[in-house]
C-alpha cells in the first residue's frame, strides 16, 4: 500500500496539508467524526486547541483500533464552529496536529459550520485511511 502525496508547483505552498494524495493497493476506511466527547459521552476542554487535541485523538484511537497508524490518513475534514478562532490558533493547532499525527498531512478542508451535534463541542474531525 502506498499513499503519495503531490503538492504542484502551480498552487500556494501548503501549510498543514497536502493538495493531493493518491492512493494505491490497500483497504479503505472511513472515520466518523470525532469530538472532544470523553469515554462517558461528555464534551471535555474549554477551548478550540483542547477540544482539537481530544477530537484528533479520538479520531487517531478509531484509526488504530483498526489497525492503522496516523500516516495511513489519506483525507481529514475539520468542521469549526468559529473559523476565525481556528485560523487564530492556526499554529497551536499545528503543534496538536504533529505530536499525536507527524509531518505526514492528508488532503485537509476546514469547514465552517453553525453548530455540531453536541452543543458545547467546537470541532469535529472525520477523516478516510487507506491500510496496507
């Protein structure tokens, strides 16, 4: 299984992502989206880059439980409540993003939304893996 990843010249260098990643001879797997909600249903961390450090985490445990690693992750999708906020902490989140996952970015986009299904929850992460 092989996961390459493309960035053109042609497009802004990307920060925190990759413009494209191509995937070959492995299984696919696609993870819910993930919330700082903690092993008993409850939204945990005050603000985006605690509750962005425990959505990552939730979505890298499903990811494993699988029997994948974070570089597996061929695409992430980040729904924000507040994408201001989120492009303010751009570089906190950053730091999150290569201590539990590494340098290898999938295919990101970040979507700004109204709300998420648990009210206090600010972030949600899904994301699709391709295992060898």
């Amino acid at each position: 299984m092989t996961l390459r990843r493309t960035n053109p010249a042609g497009l802004s260098p990307p920060t925190g992502f990759t413009h494209a990643v191509t995937a070959t001879g492995g299984r696919l797997v696609f993870l819910a989206g993930q919330t700082a909600l903690d092993a008993d249903g409850t939204v945990v961390g005050d603000g985006l880059p605690e509750q962005f450090e425990r959505a990552l985490a939730n979505l890298l445990a499903a990811l494993r439980a699988v029997g994948g690693e974070p570089r597996h992750l061929a695409r992430v999708t980040v729904y924000a409540t507040d994408v201001g906020a989120y492009r303010a902490h751009a570089r906190e989140l950053g730091a999150v993003w290569r201590r539990l996952a590494g340098r290898d970015y999938p295919a990101m986009a970040l979507v700004g939304v109204t709300r998420l299904w648990d009210e206090e929850a600010l972030v949600e992460l899904d994301g699709t893996a391709v295992l060898p």
